[in-house]
C-alpha cells in the first residue's frame, strides 16, 4: 500500500502545483501592479484576456480538482479494506493514475488534439480498478 500513497501523495502536490502557470500568465497579462492589488479596473467585465494555453491549464488543474476526491477516497478504503494481496494492484493504478493525470494535465494546456480524452480515461479507468480491488 506504500506505492498507493506514494502517488496520491505525488497527486495532491502535482495539484497544488497546477495553478501556478496559469496564475503566472494572468499576472503577466493584468500587468503586476493589478495582479498585486487583486484584480484589473473594471474586473470582470473587462479581465485581460489570458492566453489559450493558460486558459486550457486553468480548465485542466479544475478538472484534476474534481478528480481527486474520487482517488483519494478509493487508495484509502483500499488501505483499509483491500488484501494484502491487492496492495501491488492498487499500487500500480495509482500510478497509472498519476501518470495519466500528468499527461492529461500536459495535452489539455498545449492543446494536443485527440490525447486529451483518452488521458483523462485512462485516470478514470484507474480508480475503477482501484475499486474493484475493495471487493
């Protein structure tokens, strides 16, 4: 079980880390004197538009947001209720999860086509199975 929580614990730190090229962006497009004092004049109406990429990585670290409620509620039933024999199992879907979640993250921002979905299945596929190690 230590592999599993080695990657939900590599999970929530490449979430936490998520935001940052987007925040990094808006600040360089609002300019840092508006970025320090919170928001542009005439916020929200008139927010500078930030670029694609940053737009797609904001969309991307929200979408990880709402995932990981999901893989951290199934990696710790695991470690309560799995076998001891499951444990390699559930070790190697989180890290499938992990993975796909960086790829994901990775394709969404630079707006790779075609990747960008079977990426995010992948991630979901690996709680699923993670799941079926409960029973």
């Amino acid at each position: 079980m230590q592999q599993a929580f080695h990657y939900l614990a590599q999970a929530g730190v490449l979430t936490a880390l998520m935001w940052v090229p987007y925040i990094l962006a808006r600040m360089h497009s609002w300019g840092i004197r508006d970025f320090l004092n919170n928001y542009p004049d005439g916020f929200p109406a008139t927010e500078p538009a930030p670029p694609l990429w940053a737009q797609r990585a904001k969309r991307a670290h929200l979408n990880m947001v709402e995932t990981l409620p999901a893989f951290i509620a199934v990696v710790v039933a695991a470690s309560y209720l799995a076998d001891d024999g499951a444990a390699a199992e559930v070790g190697r879907w989180a890290m499938i999860f992990y993975y796909a979640r960086v790829a994901h993250y990775i394709v969404y921002s630079l707006g790779i086509p075609y990747l960008r979905t079977p990426a995010y299945l992948v991630s979901w596929a690996a709680i699923l199975m993670i799941g079926t190690q409960l029973a």
